[in-house]
C-alpha cells in the first residue's frame, strides 16, 4: 500500500515502535487526575520526537525536488530508486540547537543524501558529535538560534533544500511537512488513550518554535474536541505566552542560555502563531531550576528524560499551586497527559544534575 500519511512512512522505516505513555503516581499534589506521560525518548535509535518530523518533511521535500519525476508513494523504498534513477541527489540543510538537525540528517542518510547542519556557538560538544555521527557536515554559527537559522536558509539554494522546523519569510522551508509528521505523536496517543478514560485531556506540550505544539493544537481540533493546550517554555524565552499577553507576536531577543536547550528560541514560527493563539488555554514559563527539579524526580523513579523532557512536569507542578490547572481539571473524568520530547542529549550536565550516568 502507498505511504500517503506521516504515520504510514513511520511504521515503515526500519526499527518503528510506537513511544510508551507511563502512568506517574504522585507526580503533583493537588489534584486528582490521573497523570501519564508520553515518553518521546527513543525514535529509530535517536533521543527525541524530531525525526517523525524530519522524515516526513525530507520525503516530500525531495519529491517537490523530483519534480514530474517524484512517486506517488512517499516511503522511502520508493523515493531512493527514483533518486537513483535522477542521477544526482540533493543536500539538506537544517538548523538546529540539537535533536532536529540530527534528526534531518538521520533521515538524509536513509536516502543517500548529504547534509549540512547549522548550530548556535553554545551548543554543546556531545550534541554536535551526535550530528556529525549521522554523516553531516556541521557549521556553528557565532549567533544564537534565530541567527542560526538565517545563516541555514542562507546556504539553501539551488539543489541544497532547507528542512527546518520555524516558518521563514519569503521561502519554501518544510515547516508544515515537519508539523505534518509530529502528527505520529498524537496518532499513537488516541490508541494508546482509547482503552481508557474517555473524558477530556489536558495536553501539556513544550515550546521552541511552536511546531509540536501546532501539532497538538491541530490534534486536539480535529480529533479530540474537549481537550485543553497548556504550553511550556523556559522564562527567558517565553515568545508565545508574551506574544499571548500582548495579543501580537513578539520576538524575545537573545542570548537565551536557559538549560532547556531545544526550547531556547525567541520567537515562535510565524506560521504556527495563529492557530496557537487560538487553540492555548494556559501558557507556562518556567525556570531551569524547575526543569532540573522535574528531572531528578523522574530519574529517580526509573523515568529518563532530558531538560526539555521533563519541562511538562515542571509546568504543571507550578500551575497547581498558583491554581492554573484546576478549571482546566474541572471534569472529573479528565487526564493530564505531558510530553516528553526528549532523552538526556548532554550527559555531563545530566550526570551533573541527577547524580548518576544517563
């Protein structure tokens, strides 16, 4: 059968397994709810959700590249033979603070292409040798992320075809393919909740550029009427709930040097503003100090995430006491379901945090 949807090309690429939704027991005192936590740390062997969304916007990037000569099918046993057949290949070019650039260059590998992955000067060493691991060429770039990005789009002409994962002005990026492809998440989330209760969830998803978050705005729209949004971002760099306070969206100019690396972007893609602003009922900010604290208490109950995995904990263990949380909690039968984007991606620092190796 023909890969025409996202999830389609995921269970067909090497190594698919959908991601573990785990119950947490005394997770935030205060409320009643059940807690669960989708665990969005191992996908094909990397440590993040990143590459459902990489994968899918590469296929259809590289078929918009192909032309007339493109297939119908989008899975990648059908796009390489027709790249073969081309004769020549494209680069893909991405920026990236860690796991969406390894992710674009994972996905390159499988067909056969080059990459070249651009990172804000900041980034740490164990992040830049997990991307050139996967065979791309890395530039760092004297800037922060915003900065890093322009330096990607620059490079991206002609047959170098830019991946990114935050809507530029003025040119074709791949943004709304890679929202398409986070759609995976929420996919496995309705089966993984349909056994369960059927009263409404509250979806606590992070923040950097607003792609995961549209995904889940556009999930919840389209599939789960009833269901609220509450969005993470680290304080310094809290674009969309500034941008929700002032009604208009605002840039957070850098440097952002909070801990939650993957959420450190001052401004939220243009595109994704829109529906966010329509579709977030609460919009948290929160310190690295919180995200470490969710950290340590996840690891020591056996659960294994980064600093922007385990921000969604942290947000909602500061809602509850201010009273953010209870009227979106109001329904008896609710969920409060949190993604976690990520593994530990910086050992040191986690070691250094929690006290023991990943």
């Amino acid at each position: 059968m023909p890969v025409t949807r996202p999830i389609d090309l995921h269970r067909r690429l090497p190594g698919y397994a959908p991601t573990s939704l785990v119950r947490l027991e005394g997770a935030i005192e205060g409320i009643a709810a059940p807690i669960v936590v989708k665990l969005e740390t191992s996908r094909y062997g990397l440590p993040s959700f990143k590459v459902l969304g990489a994968s899918w916007a590469v296929g259809c990037r590289i078929a918009g590249w192909l032309g007339p000569h493109a297939p119908d099918d989008r899975s990648y046993d059908a796009i390489r033979p027709a790249l073969d057949a081309h004769g020549t290949r494209p680069t893909l070019v991405a920026a990236t603070d860690g796991n969406h650039g390894r992710a674009v260059a994972w996905s390159a590998r499988q067909l056969g292409c080059a990459a070249e992955v651009f990172v804000p000067a900041g980034t740490a060493q164990s992040r830049r040798q997990a991307i050139v691991a996967e065979g791309a060429a890395l530039t760092v770039v004297e800037g922060d992320y915003d900065e890093t990005v322009a330096a990607a789009a620059a490079r991206a002409t002609g047959d170098r075809l830019l991946v990114q994962d935050t809507a530029l002005e003025g040119g074709e990026t791949g943004v709304e393919d890679v929202v398409a492809g986070y759609a995976t998440v929420f996919d496995e989330l309705a089966e993984q909740l349909s056994g369960g209760s059927t009263g409404p969830c509250i979806l606590v998803v992070p923040v950097g550029v607003g792609s995961l978050a549209l995904a889940a705005a556009r999930f919840i729209r389209e599939r789960r009427a009833g269901d609220h949004l509450v969005t993470v971002e680290p304080t310094e760099a809290a674009s969309l709930q500034r941008s929700l306070v002032e009604g208009r969206l605002v840039a957070i100019p850098g440097p952002h040097v909070s801990c939650m690396v993957g959420l450190r972007c001052g401004s939220i893609s243009a595109g994704a503003w829109p529906e966010l602003r329509a579709a977030t009922d609460l919009a948290m900010a929160i310190e690295d100090a919180d995200a470490d604290e969710a950290m340590r208490w996840l690891a020591q109950r056996g659960v294994v995430v980064g600093e922007c995995g385990a921000a969604t904990l942290a947000a909602a263990r500061r809602a509850v006491p201010e009273g953010l949380l209870q009227p979106l909690l109001a329904n008896g039968d609710a969920t409060l379901v949190l993604i976690a984007t990520e593994a530990p991606t910086d050992p040191e620092r986690w070691r250094a945090v929690v006290g023991r190796d990943p």
